[in-house]
C-alpha cells in the first residue's frame, strides 16, 4: 500500500513537471495561430480597403491604419524570431540577459500598439451589418 501511494506521488510529480512545459507549447502555438489570424484580417481589410478607395469615408485613415498594424506585427515577428535564436544560440550567457529582456519589452509594446490600432480599425469600420429592423422592413 506505502509503495503504490509513493508511486502514485511520483508519478503526480512528474505530471506536473511535464505540465507546465505542455502548457507553455500549447500557449505558444494558440498566439501564434492568433497572431496569423490577426494578420490575416487585416490583409483582409486591407484588401477591401483598397477595392472600396477614396468612396470609403474614411479611406486614409483606415489606410494608414491598417498600414501600420501590419508593420508593427511583421516587426513583431522579426523580434521574436531574434529572441528565438538568441535564447538557443547566447542566453546561457548572462551579458545576454538584459537585451533579451529588452526586445521583450518592445515586443510586448507593440502588441499593445497593435490591440489600440486594432480597436480604431473596427470602430472606423463601415462594413457593420444592417440591423434586424432593416432586415425586417426588407422582408415586405
């Protein structure tokens, strides 16, 4: 009985060991496919964008906009990419610490750039759908 409940606790422990290191793979994947799929729609809206032209209210606004939130991802990417090869190549050496910990910040800035840019994209959006009363009326 003693030996199966030890058993029992180091397999517990192990799972747990084994936990955080899934549970941090999965998170990065999840953020990336996120990330994709945030670029993706503002291709998206890009797209619209530039097929609509000047008849769209606000046509330079959502340009620069969407310009720019495509900028700050792909430099995002290019930061994490840098941090990737410097935690497999250098971070075991410790002068490496602080500017890893530096492009870190950065990238954690423009994240919250591209959340705020993001959320002036959509609220300048005039693809919004009718409302339910004007899907009514044009059912008569």
């Amino acid at each position: 009985m003693a030996q199966a409940i030890s058993n029992a606790l180091n397999n517990d422990t192990e799972m747990k060991a084994m936990d955080a290191n899934r549970y941090a793979t999965k998170k990065t994947i999840a953020q990336g496919m996120l990330d994709i799929a945030l670029l993706t729609a503002n291709a998206s809206q890009l797209k619209y964008i530039l097929q609509v032209g000047e008849q769209h209210q606000f046509y330079k606004l959502m340009l620069i906009l969407i310009s720019l939130s495509i900028i700050l991802q792909i430099l995002s990417g290019i930061l994490s990419l840098s941090l990737s090869l410097m935690r497999d190549c250098r971070m075991h050496l410790p002068q490496f610490h602080e500017s890893a910990n530096f492009i870190n910040h950065i990238r954690t800035g423009f994240a919250f750039i591209v959340t705020m840019i993001n959320l002036f994209i959509s609220a300048f959006d005039s693809r919004l759908p009718p409302s339910q009363g004007d899907f009514l009326n044009g059912l008569n």
